[in-house]
C-alpha cells in the first residue's frame, strides 16, 4: 500500500491507482439521488455504504471469479470495508476509499490470485495460505473471506497496521487467520513457518527478485508464490530468473487481466517451488531489499544468519495457537 513499509524497510511499489483529480473514475456510478433506507431497515442508505458491492459482483463474474462472492462473502467484505475506512482515518492504511474503487482495485484485484492457486494444495488438508506485506489485509483477508476453509497467515512489519489486522480478524470472526507482526525474513526463519505453506502471496511489497527471497522459503516444495503486480514488469522478469535458480523456484505462468474500467493491464505471476531454498536465505533482514539476488551472488564466508523470533500481534486479535506441520524443505 502506498506508504506502507515493506517487510524489508524500503517503500513498496505502489498499489493500484485510483484514477487521477480530474479523470473521469470508472468505478464511480453518475450522480443520483441518494437511496433512503426502507422503514425499519437497520441497513445504512447504499450512497454512505463503504463498498459498491453491485459493482463487486459484476466485476468479479467479468473475470470469472463471481463463485467466491456468495451473499455472506460479500456481507463480510462489506464489514471488512467499514472497518478499514474507520482505522484509516488515523492509520495510514490506504488511499484507496471510494465504494467503487475498494471493489475493483482492492477486492477483485485479490481475488484474482484464486486464478493461479491450481493444485498447489495437498489433499485431503485445508490449504496454508501466507500473505506477506499484509498492510490493510489484502489480499490475505478478501482470499479468507472467499475461501474460509483455507488456513490464512498475515505478516505486517508496522505495529499500527498489525494492530488493524488483529482488530479487523476478530470482528470478522476469522478463526482460522493469523496475524503475525514480523518482518518476512524473520519469520522465514521460524520452524514452524520454514517451508510450511502451500501458498504464500503478495501484492504493492517489492520487485519480484525481492518478493522470491521473501516468500519462497516460507512455500514447502510442490507449493506456489503467487504474485499481484502491474502493467510493466519485464524488467523484474529478467531479474527474477537467476534469483529463482538460488531459491529453488521456476517460473509457471505470467497471466496478465484487466481489472474492469481500468485502462493498464496488470499480472499474477505465478512461481513454482521445485526444490528446497538453502539455509543461508532468506538473509537478514533488510539485506533482499538492499541488493537483490543477481547471478553473481555469493554467500559471505562464514556469515552466520541469527534467526529472530517472530511474535504473535499484541494487539487483542487473533495470536498463532497451533503449531504448523513442515510439508517439505
């Protein structure tokens, strides 16, 4: 998220834009008439609601996904929409705000990483999801919300912003979601999140050669990295090839989607763990940030890698209870 800090320190990239002062927003609906509320309906008017949830459910059955949005689903995410416009008013959670814009640039664009989870799972289990940079909850509660027997994992770096999340999992009930207040390097590096997810997902936290380092230690072998990105990155593709040699990954698929009345087309890009990623990754924290994995890197001789404990939130939200199992190295 814009301003966010990502799990390295630096300043993410930015996520997707809200059309600019002036532009025409093709997620706004013309002016009208604000809707009264039917008499005895505890129910806001739809003009003051935070989520355009008709807009929601178009957009979401354009790029066939509309089977996650059931009526429950999109109640929650409508609550969820509530609670991150009221925390952002003194938390820099988002710039994103409009009812119609929440939908499209928030809550559809993360459930397109439904588009490339594929058979990541393994029968027979709920499937592990970790969600890295987590900031305001996305896409790691909208994928949640629309999977609810999925095991969701949040890490967020800046205590207000975990404090939110624990805020936000309790008043939605998640009782299978996690908040971690960690940095990504740090909690790689903890037995019981080392190669243990199924899943592990990102969106506006860093270049792909970044994120690889950051998410494929936490992914077991057979699992995937999935990550939301924008219109130009064959740049960072280029990049991300020798750091997946080192890390264990390979490319499967780049799937570029057009989120609807948006003009750039954005990508998931999608990163299978082939083999186990050496012990001596992730490195410090703040170090993939600072100088990306290239080709040419070498592991410093005798440099040892100190593991720091990641912690539960202490903010009153949910806390990890239950030791994960190691699928994979």
């Amino acid at each position: 998220m814009p301003g966010d800090i990502s799990p390295g320190g630096h300043p993410p990239p930015s996520e997707p834009e809200p059309p600019s002062a002036g532009a025409p927003d093709p997620t706004r609906q013309p002016a009208a008439e604000p809707e009264r509320a039917p008499v005895g309906s505890s129910q806001p008017p739809a003009a003051v609601r935070p989520l355009d949830t008709a807009l929601l459910e178009r957009a979401a059955a354009e790029l066939g996904l509309g089977d996650a949005l059931t009526p429950p689903v999109v109640a929650q995410l409508e609550r969820f929409a509530a609670e991150m416009l009221r925390w952002n008013e003194r938390v820099n959670l988002t710039r994103i705000t409009g009812p119609g814009e929440i939908a499209i640039l928030h809550v559809v664009d993360s459930l397109v990483c439904l588009r490339g989870v594929g058979d990541a799972g393994i029968p027979g289990r709920p499937l592990s999801c970790i969600d890295v940079g987590a900031g305001a909850g996305l896409p790691g509660i909208a994928l949640q919300l629309a999977r609810p027997t999925w095991r969701v994992t949040l890490v967020e770096a800046v205590g207000k912003k975990a404090a939110f999340l624990s805020h936000v999992t309790a008043v939605l009930d998640l009782d299978t979601c996690t908040v971690l207040h960690a940095r990504a390097e740090d909690v790689a590096r903890q037995a019981a999140h080392r190669a243990a997810y199924d899943v592990a997902v990102a969106r506006a936290v860093a270049a792909l050669p970044v994120l690889a380092e950051y998410l494929l230690p936490l992914v077991r072998v057979g699992g995937r990295m999935l990550a939301l990105k924008g219109d130009r990155i064959e740049d960072e593709l280029a990049a991300l090839t020798p750091a997946l040699s080192l890390l264990g990954g390979r490319l499967t698929d780049v799937v570029p989607y057009r989120l609807p009345g948006i003009e750039h087309p954005r990508h998931l890009v999608v990163v299978d763990k082939v083999a186990p990623t050496p012990e001596v990754f992730p490195r410090r924290a703040g170090e993939p940030a600072r100088a990306p994995l290239t080709a040419a890197w070498r592991p410093p001789p005798g440099r040892a890698h100190a593991p720091r404990r990641a912690r539960p939130s202490r903010h009153g939200g949910r806390s990890e209870t239950a030791k994960r199992n190691r699928r994979g190295d």
